[in-house]
C-alpha cells in the first residue's frame, strides 16, 4: 500500500465514493486522489461537486463532457444492434466502458499509481470497469474498496460518512442505490429488494424522468422520428444530433409514461437482482427503429440480426465492449443498416406505444404482392413450392406407413 502514492477515483459524489476519498487516505498512507466524473448526461448531479470532492480530501476533480461520446460509440451501435438484456435497455452498461475509459486516459497522463472505484463486490460494474482498464492500461493496479473495506452495507456507509462529516443528498429514507445518465435512471435497494413489493410510481420524488401511466396525459401524442442507415437524425421535422433526440424523446416520452421497467434480471456474478429502470427517450427510440427495420430488412438478415442480438446485449452487460467480437457484431450491424433509412410514426398514451405509419425508400414491403385484392402474384405456383417444402415431411410419413404394413 506504501506504494500507492497517487489515485485515480471513479467518483460520481453519491454515496460510495463519497466515502472512498477518506478511506483511501486512511488506508493508503495519505495518498493523493484525483477524482473523476464523467458527464453522460447525469445533469444536476454533477453540481457541486468539485468543491464536495476537495472538501473531502481530493487535490483536485476533472468532469468529463463525454455526453456525445456516449451516445454516438456506444448507445446507437447498441440500439442498431436491437440489443437488450432480458428486457433491459442497458443505460449502466454501456455506460461504463466510456467512462472507465477517460478515467485511464486521466491515470496516464497524472502518473496514477491505481485507479479506484466504487463498485460492490455483488455488482456488475466492478467487471465493466475492471475489463475496461484491463483493455487500456493492462499494468494499472485497481483498488476495489468494496472488497477491502469492514463495511458490510449502505447503512455503514453512511455511519461512516456521519463520522467523518461528509455530506449526503441521500438519507436512511430516500436511500435507494441510483444511476443516472441521459439515457436512464435506475433504482434498487430498499423496498425493491423485495420482488413482492410493487414501486412506487406514484410516490413523489420516485420517478424523475416522467410520470406514471395513470398520471399521463388523457389525450395520445403522436412522434415521428427519421433514421439514416439506423442512426436517429430528426424528431417531429426538426434535424438534431442524437443526444437531443434521446433529450427530446426524454421529453415526450416521460410526459406520456413511457419506458417503466420492472426487472428481476440476472447479474454476471450468478445472483439475481430486482431493479426498476426509467428510460422513456430509448424505448421509444428501441421501438421505432425496430418498426423501421420491419419493412427495410430481408427476412433471413432480420432473424439472424435477432439472434445475434441477444450476445452482444450479454457482451455489453458483461463490460466486454472492448472485444474483437463485439466490433465483429458491430460490424455486422452497420452491414445491415445500410437501407434502414425512413420514418416512423408512433402514438403515445398512458405508457403505451402504438404504431401509427412507417415509410422507406428502401422498404421491401409490396402492396401489390400481399394484396388481398388482385395482384401480380400467381397462386397456383404455391402448389409447386408447398410440395417441395413438405418432400422430407411427405416421405417420411410414407416411409412410416409401410413399416407399419410390415
């Protein structure tokens, strides 16, 4: 530990690392710690922090505007992706990588001797860290307070913060385990713990980036988003980069109560865990580019698309972002957006999201063909394909029934 004269901290002002600066240096021989906060989009709770983070022991804090960097790398190639763990539209976990990542960038250029964060042992984000320090800077030591410390809970730690005079903007009460970003906030903890227990949606101060169905408005709201090659260019005819679409779906959706999620998930460590997530802007968004992709996307490219969404949600969740096989998925995503180009349609009310029209250059979809009416389509040519199709089906049966008269 002597050695340790310089750490990095992921430090976001909440409850744990709030603690962590003074530890470190009761534990670490007074070292000097740096703290880091990256911005994607968490807003107010980034104020304050500078003066939080010196008053607590740290030589000084960096906050990171890395809001575009978030979602241009990392949530739009997962929303092309169509990929989602179990239900969950992933906010936490590709919000990690981009973090760990700066903060290794800041370790590097300070001289850091360890980079420091906050996650528990039980968690995910300790390995979504760790994989991504691992990737950039393979010799950094890490310090994992949470492995270390004697304190065995979020009760302790805010013993310990009382002790120390460190100031909360949580109490014993309102002490849910938060995260926040642009494109989610999440809760556990307390009465979540218990799956039996329904949120309370219409607590007030529980939800923050919308309202309730039963609290949305009587009347549906109608939103059109507009996509190039699948990534987001234009809500309702106004052109703007992705970050204020996912701002401006924030908006529209969490008005009309869009985007509540109750989750028994399971977490990579083996346990599973209850969480309730708020993402308005991206399920509408999820949805809307899945609408699109119906009618721009050949039957055998969507359902393979599908299937491999399903691992590169798991390798996202798992903090393996920085892996040849999720450039490899990546890669193959942007192979099919190439014709993911229109407009979606959607009706909002109460929580619920209606199609409501969707138009494409490229769309596949012929109304000529699939016409109940008359059309160019020859049915008699069915027979022909149905007997080739059901040869294998069709011998088999005759094979059985003349075992049987033997």
């Amino acid at each position: 530990m002597k050695d340790i004269k310089k750490v990095v901290l992921a430090y976001s002002g909440g409850l744990d690392t709030s603690i962590i600066i003074p530890w470190l240096k009761e534990n670490y021989d007074n070292c000097e710690v740096i703290a880091v906060s990256g911005d994607v989009g968490q807003g107010t709770e980034l104020d304050g922090l500078e003066e939080k983070a010196k008053k607590t022991g740290a030589s000084k804090l960096y906050i990171e505007d890395i809001t575009d960097e978030f979602v241009d790398d990392f949530i739009i190639p997962t929303m092309k992706a169509g990929a989602k763990y179990e239900g969950y539209l992933l906010g936490t976990s590709f919000a990690r990588p981009v973090i760990a990542k700066r903060i290794v960038e800041i370790a590097l250029k300070e001289g850091a001797d360890a980079i420091c964060h906050g996650c528990t042992g039980k968690g995910n984000d300790q390995v979504r860290f760790e994989l991504t320090i691992k990737a950039f800077a393979p010799h950094m030591k890490i310090i994992a307070p949470w492995r270390e410390w004697d304190l065995k809970s979020r009760d302790d730690e805010i013993d310990y913060a009382e002790a120390h005079n460190i100031p909360l903007k949580i109490n014993r009460e309102t002490n849910y385990s938060k995260d926040k970003n642009l494109w989610h906030l999440s809760h556990e903890g307390m009465d979540l713990e218990n799956p039996g227990n329904e949120p309370l949606y219409n607590k007030p101060g529980f939800l923050e980036l919308g309202v309730s169905p039963e609290t949305a408005p009587d009347k549906p709201e109608y939103v059109e988003i507009e996509f190039e090659k699948g990534v987001p260019t234009a809500v309702n005819g106004a052109v703007m980069k992705a970050s204020d679409i996912i701002r401006k779906l924030n908006e529209i959706g969490g008005k009309n109560g869009i985007g509540l999620l109750d989750l028994v998930e399971n977490r990579l460590v083996g346990m599973k865990s209850r969480g309730v997530y708020e993402t308005p802007g991206g399920t509408i968004l999820y949805h809307a580019h899945e609408v699109l992709e119906t009618i721009c996307l050949d039957k055998e490219t969507a359902h393979l698309k599908t299937q491999f969404a399903v691992k590169f949600a798991e390798l996202v969740y798992n903090g393996q972002w920085f892996t040849p096989l999720r450039e490899a998925l990546s890669a193959f995503t942007d192979k099919t957006q190439e014709t993911v180009t229109g407009k979606v349609k959607l009706k909002l009310y109460k929580g619920n999201i209606t199609n409501a029209g969707v138009w494409s250059k490229h769309s596949l979809y012929s109304e000529t063909l699939a016409s109940f009416g008359e059309s160019d389509y020859k049915q008699s040519e069915a027979e022909g394909f149905i007997n080739l199709f059901g040869l294998p089906i069709q011998t088999k049966a005759l094979l059985e029934e003349k075992r049987k008269k033997y």
